[in-house]
C-alpha cells in the first residue's frame, strides 16, 4: 500500500506524562484521514511531531515511502507538509499576503519586498482553491472564517502537499464550517491529502475517509468511516458508552433573577451591538440564545458582567441593579461567567492550574491571611476541584498553557460552578471539546438548572441550544426578537428566525 505519511510506534514523552505511546498513523494520497480523540488524548502532539515541533524518543517517519528527520517546521515544509493550527499563528496589524509571506518574501531585483508580485500569487491561490481572501485586507479587520482561510493560504503559498488541520471549526459557526468542508473537498480534487485533528463526529462522517484513534496516548485503531457510525467511533475515543441525549426534567422556573430592559451597548468601534434589548432568565432553567454570530451576543454577555459599558438601558440580579458595575462587583451580585474565550477572559496562561481555580476567591478567607495569599488552602481547594471536574493534569501547580482545551475549560468550569452563582452565564461553553468533555459540562448545567440557579447559555452551536434550553431567545441585530419553546420549533424556524426573517407561528410576545 502507499502511503503518503507512515507515521511508526511513536513515542513523545513530557516531564511526568506520555502524550504518545507508540502510536501509528499511516495516511494514504488523495484522502481525508481523520485522528480522533478525547482533549489531550494525543492528537496535536503527534501532529506536532510531524510538523517538527516535538522531537519524538522513539518511532520511524516516513514521507512518501522514505523515512525522514523532521527537525524543525522548515524541515516539514520542504517534505511539502503544511499545518494550520487550532490557535491562528497571525499578526493584526498585517495584512493578509504579509502575513502569508512572512519569512518567505519575494523580492525585487533592487532586493525589496515585491509585495505586488506576493499579492497576485495569493489572489491566484485564493481563487484556485474558492477560498475568497482579500489580500490586502489587514487580518485586524477579518472574521475568524477568514483568518483561518489565511491560515490555509499560507501552507498553500509555501507548496504544502500535505495538510494537517488542527481542530479547524473549534472557532467558526455552522455556516463557515460548511464552507470549511468545501474547501477540503477543493482540495482533495487538486491532489492534497489531508489530516483532520477533532473530536466532531459530525464532520469525521460527512467527509473523512479513514479515521485513526488515539485514547490516552495509546492508538486504539483506523477504521473506514462508511463502515462506522457515531455511536461506535464515540465509544473507541472514550473507552465506553456516550449518551447523545441531554437527560433532563421539565423546569420548574420560579423568581427572575437577570432583568435586562432596553439595553444599548456600542462595539468597539463605536456602532450600536445592542439596541433596545429585553429578556429575563428565570431561577430554574436554562435560556438558551440562539444567533449568527455578530449579532451582539459577545456585547451583551460582557456588559451583563462588566466587561463592557452600557450607553443606557439597565440591568437588574436578583432585584439589585448591576448596570455598569465593575467585573468584581457583579461577581460578588450572585454571577458565574463561562467565558467565550477561554484565553482571553478565562485563564491567566502561565499562572498554575490551582491559581487559576481560585482567581474569583483568592483575596477572600481562607485563601488569603493578613492580605498574604495562603497557598496550602488554595492548593487543597483546588486540588478537590481537579478531582471532582476531571481536569486532566499532572498536579494542581501545572501552568495552565500546559493543558489542552478541554481541560481548560473543565477547570474554568469548576470555578464557576462551585460558587454556586444565582446566575451562570455559559458562553460557548463546549467549544473544542470532545464528547464525553461535553456531556460531562451538559450534566453539570442541567444539575445546576435543578438547584435553582438561573442559566443563560449563548452558542452557536444549535443542537446545544436546542438539547440544553427551556426556552430559546433569538437575537438579530442587537434586539430579542423571539422566545420560542425548543420543544415545538424546529431547527429550520430557528433559522429562518436568526436571518431575521418571521415565522407563520410567532413566538411569545416579547
């Protein structure tokens, strides 16, 4: 058989953990192989190894049949094997061919920069491959969708034959994973072969080929995806049965605990991102906000705790207003907030798993004495949490950045949750993780809802909004525009309802 990639029995070890044992990874031309796993199951550190970002202990590579060193990304990139990586490797203030040629720049004959001739090269690519980049546009001012295209570019322009796609739709909403799926097709037709890091089900059966699985470090088998299913490729990345059904009672709503009336909230350039908004979320269920991304749920989420100041409008937790309160002072209101973006607003990366646990606490007793903090109670707290939540590491005093998402999360969750808030704001809480993360974070939602603590949960993740909600606010342009009960809507209304259009059955009166 010929195989473009043969990775053999490799072995990558770190300081008191084995990412890889001995696993094999063999990638045939001209096909979608995708490598399946739990968060910090492996995948990436293999990746990386054959990107030449980890040297392994142990194990053979083979590119085309010939066994290679892989020393370095440059290394890789001769071998013709590109990656585009979960978190986008990108300057803002770039443009997009600048960033694409970055240390591969033509020149001139007087030994300048030949941007011209840069930016026809990637217009040509970009047009080749249906990927629609602008290559003057500066990446500050590009969607996440685009970013990641530029991403793909930039593997493209350096003659990648080989493409290796960290976690791609972790970042992107239903419409852009489409057009992703697309363009992997496109690519497939022009003679690439791909290798597909996830844990999305989903996207393994609409368009791998072969999936490879890694649990715990260990390579579990490949199978042939028209001759699996999402039942059985869940239970070889997990090692037992997962259950695809949220299991939940009715809600027994009682008291509003978050009152928000016309609220308005300007981006950061100063355009209206909230305009005129009204919802309650009530102790006792979970309301779920169903949208396009870009229509003002990053703005209200940061102005309900702080981060973001309303023009007008107030909002109200448990009957006292919080409007325009300081991050710690709507904290201390009753509040749990599950941010979108788990690097910029959930953890400090190169404070230890156990600091980042109790960054909500830390200044409170008994983790602090005489304004000194007091690291044994930190630690013993926190090392409870790790335990309770699952958090995947070597101990409590791990640098965050050393975990993988998932478990990222999973801590950021713990601290949250254990507050015991009246309300838990949970943005995008299962982005990039694996299924039996997910449904460990869907259970702890609906045992949190059946406590009594009121629960507003943004995503853009439909079937999430659908299978977790009690009722479902859309949002278009900045206004809830409808509350539907996801018991009698269906995902085609939810739709129509989130491109603005209306519904023959209108939802409750706002």
């Amino acid at each position: 058989m010929d195989y473009v990639i043969e990775m053999i029995n490799i072995r990558k070890e770190f300081p008191g953990i084995v990412a890889n044992d001995e696993v094999t990874l063999q990638v045939k031309k001209g096909e979608i192989h995708a490598l399946l796993g739990e968060n910090g199951a492996g995948k990436s550190t293999l990746m990386n190894v054959l990107f030449g970002l980890y040297q392994p202990e142990k194990g053979e590579i083979k590119v085309r049949g010939k066994t290679v060193q892989i020393t370095d990304p440059n290394v890789a990139n001769d071998l013709g094997i590109g990656m585009v990586h979960q978190h986008f490797m990108l300057i803002d203030k770039f443009t997009v061919t600048e960033n694409i040629i970055l240390g591969n720049e033509p020149k001139t004959k007087y030994g300048n920069i030949d941007i011209r001739k840069a930016e026809k090269e990637v217009a040509r690519i970009s047009e080749l491959y249906g990927l629609r980049v602008d290559p003057k546009a500066k990446v500050e001012d590009i969607s996440v969708g685009m970013q990641q295209r530029v991403e793909i570019l930039k593997t493209l322009y350096r003659g990648a034959e080989i493409l290796i796609f960290d976690e791609p739709t972790a970042v992107l909403t239903p419409q852009e994973i489409k057009e992703l799926m697309e363009i992997m097709k496109k690519l497939l037709q022009e003679g690439k072969s791909i290798i597909l890091i996830t844990h999305k089900l989903k996207e393994i059966l609409s368009v791998c080929d072969r999936c490879t699985v890694i649990r715990r470090g260990r390579g579990i088998g490949t199978v042939n995806v028209s001759e699996t299913n999402q039942n059985e490729l869940a239970s070889m990345m997990v090692g037992r049965e997962i259950s695809f059904v949220v299991e939940k009672e009715d809600a027994k709503p009682e008291d509003v605990v978050l009152k928000i009336e016309d609220l308005v909230v300007n981006d950061l350039r100063n355009v209206r991102a909230i305009d005129g908004l009204n919802l309650e979320v009530k102790a006792g269920e979970v309301l779920g906000i169903a949208g396009v991304d870009g229509n003002g749920q990053t703005e209200l989420v940061e102005a309900i705790v702080g981060l973001q100041k309303a023009s007008s409008g107030t909002i109200t937790i448990s009957g006292n207003e919080t409007t325009n309160l300081s991050p710690r002072k709507v904290t201390e209101s009753g509040i749990g907030h599950i941010p979108q973006d788990r690097h910029k607003h959930g953890l400090v990366l190169d404070f230890s798993v156990g600091e980042n646990i109790l960054l909500q606490t830390y200044y409170q007793h008994p983790y602090t004495k005489n304004g000194v903090l007091y690291y044994p109670k930190m630690y013993e707290k926190a090392k409870r949490l790790i335990e309770e939540y699952d958090v995947r590491t070597p101990n409590e005093r791990t640098l965050a950045r050393a975990l993988s998402g998932g478990n990222q999360q999973k801590a950021i969750i713990a601290r949250e949750v254990d507050r015991s808030p009246n309300l838990l704001i949970a943005a995008q809480p299962t982005r990039g993780l694996d299924v039996g993360a997910i449904e460990f974070i869907h259970r702890k939602i609906i045992e949190e809802r059946d406590k009594g603590r009121a629960i507003l949960l943004i995503s853009f993740e439909l079937d999430e909004v659908r299978n977790l909600s009690d009722r479902i606010a859309v949002i278009y342009e900045g206004k809830i525009v409808a509350v539907v009960d996801p018991k009698t809507t269906t995902e085609q209304e939810l739709g129509i309802l989130m491109a603005g259009g209306k519904l023959e059955k209108e939802g409750e009166p706002i």
